[in-house]
C-alpha cells in the first residue's frame, strides 16, 4: 500500500513537472494496450475511422498562422497539414476529402473579383477560400456556423478581417453583395434549396479582368464514395442546358461548373421534388400547390435599412426552445444537412401549434417562416406578450389572395406582411416594432381546419413542413 501511495506521488509530481511528456506516456501505453488487447479499443469507433492527432497541433496551429505574413497568400501544404484529417468520417476542420479542396482551391486560382460561400460550417471552407484568393473580398453565408477555434483565429487576423464579410443568416434571404467572380455552395442539400441557390445568385456571377465565373457545388458530382442525389439532381438540370453552364471538372464529389450565360430566375425558384412532396399524400391530405404564389401588405414605408445576423441559428425543435403543442415531430428520411421537418397533428382536441418566446431588442424587427401545410389550408400567426396578443394574422395558404391581420395595442407597429411561395416553402415574413420596451415577445404558427377553427380534433395525416424561421433586426444605413 506505501508502495502504491509512493508511485503515485511520483506520477502526480512528473505530471506537473512535465505535462507535455506525461500526455506522450500516457498517449502510448493507450496504444500499447490496444495492440495486446482488442477488446480495449471502443467498438463505437473503428480504428480506420479514428484520427489521433499530433499533441502539440493546437500550439502547432498557432505558430503557422502567426508565421503566416499574408494569409491570401498561404501554400496549401501548410494549410493541409492541420485542416483535414486522413480519415472520411472523421473532417477534423474542413468537410471536405483532401483531391476535392485541391479543385476548390484550382477554381479560386483561375477566377478573379469577389467570392461567395454559402455554408460556412465549421469554416474550415472559409480558410481554403481565403487561403488562396490573396486579397479578393470573400462574403460567406451560414444560418447557423459552428466555427472551430482555429477557423476563428484566422478570421480575427487583420489580413482577413478588412476582406471576410460573415452573415449568419440563411441564404433564402437577400444579401447587399451583387457581383462574384466564384461562389462555393455547400448549405441546404435539399433539392429545392440548392435550386433556390442557383436562382438566387446564379445571375451574380461575372467575368472579372477576362476570367470567366465559377460555380462549385460540393456533394454536386456523382462517384463511388459519397455525394447527395438532390444536388447532384440540381446540378445535372443546370449542365442540361449547355448554353447556360459548361463543366469544368470533378473531383470526389465537388463539382467545378463555368457559367457561361445567365437563367432565369423564376424557372429555378419554380421546381421542386414532386416525388418527395407525393410520398406525404392520402386521401385525407395533400401537399398543395397556391393557387397564388405571391402576396403581400405595405402599412408603412421602410427604406434604407440592413438587416442584423439571424438571432435563431439552427433552432429546428431539437434545442428545445420552440415548444410544441398538439404537434409531434416525424423522423424523415433525410441526409444531416437537410433543414426540413415535418410536424404532424396530433390525434387530440386541442390547439395545433408551435410557439418560441424570444428575447426582443427595441428596434424594428423582422420574422421570418418558411413553412409548408400538409392538407391545413391556414394558419393564424399571433405575435405578442404571455397575456396579451399584440398581432394576429390570417393566411389562407391554398389560395394566398388574401391576408387579414389585425392590431389589437397601440404599442406596437406593423410594417409589412408578406406570403411568398417560393423554392417549395412559403416564406411569410412579418416587420413589426414595438414604441415601448419589451424584455421578450410570444411568436406563435397555429393550424386551422377547414371551419377556420384552431381547436379542434387533429388528423396524424396532416401536418406542417418547417424549414426553418429567422429573426433580425433593422437598422437604417445612415446610423
């Protein structure tokens, strides 16, 4: 027993004294005890898919990207040495395999003028972008980034800082930047999102200084290991027409495509994946189409304003913030970067609906759905306080020609309702502000039935499709 006691003071000491070369001991008895004995190893990570990293790679990290004098000008050896890792289940920074990075960091080198990335992650796309562009603006898009730390480091480089613009919002909603010499997509893997994509900024591709434009899809191209038939399906629509896009090469699964003229808009905001839409349909219910795609009502003028980042990231019901009542979540057989869910009645009398309370700034503040019913032809939008509803609007999504809306206080304005079908949603959008302080509000989507009640008995056969809501705030560009 004194034994024991003395070796472990030993340690202890050693492990104060020589923290580094404790953590190498420890990091190959670990090793040793795997090779003697298997049934050490963790069978919920097979050794092909496990990467041990150097460590010293944080302190490494560091060093090359305080040696680094101009970050636009990095080799991409030294960036490979620490953003990929040699494993494909494993990403470690960058969601990309190292032959594919190589096509993305060639598609820079042979464009010119201002970048877009749209999905950011963890960033590590964001450094392959900057790493190679030398001092070209680069604009990227994320409504919910999970940036790693090292990602952060550079981007807080002063280098980086004067040409990196991050938004944190989704991409279904208009950014200030219009003209792009290459845009990187890599977000919303559903059909209609990358279609909504193209239609929003296909046409913002330019030739700059005689290089022509590109646009790089990862997941776009087809090949033995891994991509998403969605966008592949998308991107092999818009090489169809050979007038409009020419492919420039493939690697893994990114794809290099030249534009070559402009599309129009509306045809790509217009498709989508009937077959995923028909599988939801019965005789009870369907996923229909508007009659009307576009509505909207104007009570007060807005001008020159820019909006704040998106104060809801990825709140998509799993976080617990949105509540749900009379409403169960189905598991849909989608891949991880598809925003959709689908929120199906549940079979009770009651109300029908979803609701988030949110911390609330004194300014003007703008809230944003994208949603789709399932054989519910309405809905009521309530926004307001726990006791009092300030605002309260009426959809008729299946014919979308007429908003009812009404202002119950004088303590709050409303500028503006709009219900918009577009890329397979309804993005209905609200702006409104309030003349007093409040510290949070009520947001609520309820389901009405077909006598325009919201308590009733539900159907499991209808439901709500949400994509995702955001919320930001005003600002005049003159402030």
């Amino acid at each position: 027993m004194f034994k024991n006691l003395i070796n472990k003071i030993k340690i202890s000491i050693h492990k104060y004294l020589f923290p580094n070369t404790h953590k190498q001991i420890l990091f190959l008895e670990k090793k040793l005890q795997e090779q003697s004995d298997p049934s050490s190893k963790n069978e919920t990570t097979p050794i092909g898919s496990r990467v041990d990293p150097d460590l010293d790679w944080d302190d490494k990290v560091r060093l090359v990207l305080g040696n680094a004098k101009n970050f636009g000008e990095f080799d991409f050896a030294d960036l490979a040495s620490w953003i990929f890792a040699s494993s494909l289940s494993n990403h470690r920074v960058v969601h990309q395999r190292i032959d594919e990075a190589s096509a993305l960091w060639r598609a820079v080198k042979s464009t010119d003028g201002p970048i877009l990335e749209i999905g950011r992650a963890a960033g590590g796309s964001t450094l392959i972008l900057l790493a190679s562009s030398s001092n070209r603006q680069v604009v990227s898009i994320d409504r919910a980034p999970s940036e790693a730390w090292c990602a952060k480091l550079a981007f807080m480089r002063d280098d980086v800082k004067k040409r990196l613009k991050l938004y944190t919002q989704t991409s279904r909603v208009e950014i200030i930047e219009n003209n792009f010499g290459l845009i990187f997509i890599d977000a919303d893997h559903s059909y209609e999102g990358v279609c909504h994509d193209i239609a929003m900024f296909w046409n913002k591709l330019k030739p700059v200084n005689g290089k022509k434009p590109l646009m790089v899809f990862h997941d776009g191209a087809s090949n033995p290991i891994t991509f998403v038939e969605p966008v592949h399906q998308a991107c092999t629509e818009l090489l169809s027409n050979t007038a409009i896009a020419r492919k420039i090469e493939s690697w893994g699964s990114m794809l290099v495509v030249e534009k070559l003229a402009d599309i129009n808009p509306e045809d790509w905001f217009s498709k989508q994946h009937k077959e995923f839409w028909q599988q939801f349909n019965s005789d009870v219910a369907t996923v229909f189409d508007p009659l009307n795609i576009s509505n909207r009502i104007t009570l007060l003028n807005l001008e020159d304003i820019i909006p704040s980042e998106n104060t809801l990231g990825s709140d998509n019901f799993e976080d617990g913030k949105w509540r749900l009542v009379g409403l169960d979540k189905d598991e849909l057989p989608l891949n991880a970067d598809s925003p959709i869910r689908l929120l199906r009645e549940s079979q009770v009398v009651s109300e029908h609906k979803l609701f988030i309370e949110l911390d609330l700034k004194h300014k003007i503040t703008s809230f944003t759905l994208f949603i789709r019913p399932l054989g519910i032809e309405s809905l009521n939008i309530t926004i307001g306080r726990s006791d009092c509803v300030d605002i309260s609007i009426d959809l008729n999504l299946y014919r979308n020609d007429k908003i009812n809306y009404q202002i119950n206080t004088n303590i709050i304005n409303l500028y503006s309702i709009e219900c918009i079908f577009q890329s397979g949603y309804f993005k209905v959008t609200i702006i409104y502000s309030y003349i007093s302080e409040m510290k949070s509000i009520l947001h609520t989507i309820a389901c009405k039935n077909n006598s325009n009640k919201t308590n009733y008995m539900g159907n499991r056969a209808k439901g709500l499709f949400f994509n995702l809501a955001t919320l930001s705030y005003l600002d005049s560009k003159s402030d």
